[in-house]
C-alpha cells in the first residue's frame, strides 16, 4: 500500500526580504535628501512673523541748543553724549508672504532728563515681502511730528533687514530722514566675532528737509545776528539740510544687519552743502549689547537652515546610497546562490547520485517527502 506524506507550506526566505526592505530604504533617504531643500528650506528663509527687536546706538558729537535761537546767538554745544533707540514690532497686515513692521525711533541727548533731550522722534511703518525683504503694498507712513498724524509715503528700498541669501552688489535702502531711497554698495567681505559678514556704504548728498516735510523748523528767517553771521538784525532765511553716510554689516545667509554706524550731519545754510550752523553733527554705531544680540539671532538663523538644508540632506543621502547598494549586493549575491532547483521527481539532471550505506539508509539529501514504499508480493514455498 502507498504512503504518502504532505509537503510543508513554503515561506519566503529572510535573504530574499531582507534586500528588498534595504532597496525600498535608500530610495526613500534618497528622495527625502532631494525634496528636503526644495521645500522645506523655503519656509526657514522668511522674516518671522513675532518680530519684538530693540537696538541702541550711541555717539558723542555737536548738538545745537534749539532755546538760543530765541534767545540770542544761536549756540552748539560740543561733546554731547548722544543715544539713538530703535524698537521694531510686528502689525497686521502679516501673513506667509508679507509682514508689516512698526518702527519707533528715537535720538537724544543723555545730558538733559526728559523731552528736553528728546532731539527726534519718528514712527514708520512699512509691509515688506518675507523673503526679499522689499516693500510691498499697502503703502507705508511716516509719522515724525507728534501733533501731526502720519503721512503716507511709498517705501522703495530695504530698510531694517537684508534678503535672505544677501549678494555683494549694490541695493536700494531707504532712509525715513530724507523719505527716499539711496544706494547701498557692498565694499567688502570681512567677519566679527568669527562670523562672515557682508559691508556695505551708502552716502546720502544734501538733502533740503524742507521740501521733505513743510515743518516751521526746517526753513526759518532770523536776524542774521542770531545765526551769527554779518547783517546785524536784518532777517536771514536759513534751510535745514541733512547728510549722511552709513555703513552696515549684514549676515548674507539670514540678511541680519549685525552692526550699523552713522555719520549723522544735520545743518542750517543758505545753500546745500555749505553749513553754517550745526543741528546735529555726530557719529553713531550699535553698542555691543547689540551687536551681540544681532549676532545670536544671525547665528540661530544660519543654524536653523544649515541643519534643514546641509546636514539632514546629506546623511539622509548618505546613508540612502549606502541602504540602496547594500541592498542590490545580497539581491544579486542571492539571486547566484539559488541554483537550479530540484523537482518532485528526481534530482536535477547535474546533481551527483546519492549513495545508500549498507543498511540500506539513504545517504545526505535524500528527499523524504517523495519516498514511495511498494508492497512485496509472497512467496509460495510449500510444495504440492
């Protein structure tokens, strides 16, 4: 009688799992190395919408005592400790592509206590796109009157950062004094405190302030002895120019202006470019707290998109490249250890004989599951 045995339910081999699982893992690292910069840098690179910075700049310099020009000769005081405050907050409208920022600057003289030492005092506001940094629509205001409200006027420049990936080239910067536009022309590659920054200069001509804003102050007629010139008591029509040159020292990646100076130079004259009596007259740069805290926020800025769009790319393809070929390895590997497989019937037609011992025990590889035992038939061995 025959007997048969049943054959066990074939399960796919670790080998073959294994380079499959290793293939699938390096496409994906690879593709996470590819897409990460594409997309996710592209959100790091904008102006954060929590803006809250306060940057000081101090300077000593020539102040004129605006009381004497009432009183007497007009007179300027020398050495006059000076303090320039600037707070930068976030308004609306803010959104993923622009915000709007308020700035209210002030300068004064730290001799005098209170609105006596206040020498000026501007609000501005603009909405600038959060990539490059230029202004965008509604149109911006300057507010620099305290009994007058705020007028409108078209920002055109950069103002309080540069754009991300910031080149060395010339920009339109804005000045709120003068309420246009100037060029900004890069000068140098150089560092502070260990950091890669980018100087740029901007030289602003005579600019006659009253035709940027109709202040009493800015044009005036007094006796000629008050402005301390010939002509006794006969009136003298003065106009308030204004000049600066300024220099800036920007993070390129994160466009982080780190350090600023000024060359401040406001003057009363008959004729631009020839002063003759001093307004104000001093340099003035970001002290070192400044500085300091300007550098951390560029260092955060260059951290964050150094880690999204270096780092994390590169070990993602790193090790996707590695998964990818380790996996082709023991595809292929396994692939040539298969061999020819062996049917139900018999051996494959290259695999040696097997040899059975003298006790009739099948020799290594013998396949028990297609051994068939036949039944003997007897023999009669009682004669008739």
């Amino acid at each position: 009688m025959a007997r048969s045995s049943s054959a066990p339910a074939s399960t796919q081999s670790p080998k073959r799992v294994l380079p499959s699982i290793l293939i699938g893992l390096g496409v994906f690292l690879l593709v996470v190395a590819i897409l990460i910069p594409l997309y996710t840098v592209g959100r790091l690179e904008k102006t954060p919408l929590d803006l809250e910075i306060t940057t000081v700049a101090t300077g000593t310099g020539s102040v004129l005592d605006s009381r004497s020009l009432s009183a007497g000769p007009a007179r300027v005081d020398e050495n006059v400790p000076l303090v320039s405050q600037r707070f930068v907050t976030t308004e609306e409208p803010s959104d993923a592509d622009r915000i709007t920022v308020q700035a209210g600057s002030t300068l004064r003289r730290t001799d005098r206590q209170g609105d006596t030492g206040l020498l000026t005092a501007v609000v501005d506001r603009v909405t600038l796109d959060r990539v490059s940094s230029m202004p965008v629509d509604p149109v911006g205001s300057i507010q620099s009157q305290a009994d007058q409200p705020a007028t409108e006027v078209p920002h055109t420049g950069l103002q309080y950062k540069f754009p991300f990936d910031a080149q060395k080239q010339t920009y339109p910067f804005f000045d709120t004094v003068a309420r246009q536009s100037f060029d900004m022309t890069f000068v140098e590659e150089t560092q502070i405190e260990g950091v890669t920054v980018y100087h740029y200069t901007q030289t602003i001509p005579a600019q006659d302030l009253s035709q940027v804003v109709p202040s009493p102050t800015n044009k005036l007629s007094l006796p000629a002895s008050t402005w301390g010139v010939e002509g006794g008591e006969q009136p003298i029509t003065m106009t308030r120019f204004y000049e600066n040159t300024r220099d800036i020292y920007v993070e390129p990646t994160t466009g982080v202006i780190v350090k600023g100076e000024e060359d401040v130079h406001q003057y009363y004259a008959r004729r631009a470019g020839t002063p003759e009596v001093d307004v104000i007259r001093a340099p003035i740069a970001f002290d070192d707290n400044t500085v300091e805290y300007q550098l951390g926020r560029a260092r955060d800025g260059m951290d964050q998109i150094a880690l999204i769009g270096r780092t994390i790319p590169i070990v993602a393809g790193v090790v996707g490249l590695i998964s990818l070929i380790l996996g082709l390895v023991l595809l292929l590997r396994g692939g040539r250890g298969t061999g020819r497989p062996a049917t139900a019937t018999g051996p494959a037609p290259d695999a040696p004989t097997q040899a059975y011992d003298s006790r009739g025990t099948d020799g290594p590889g013998h396949d028990w599951t297609t051994d068939r035992t036949e039944e003997i038939p007897r023999t009669n061995l009682r004669k008739d």
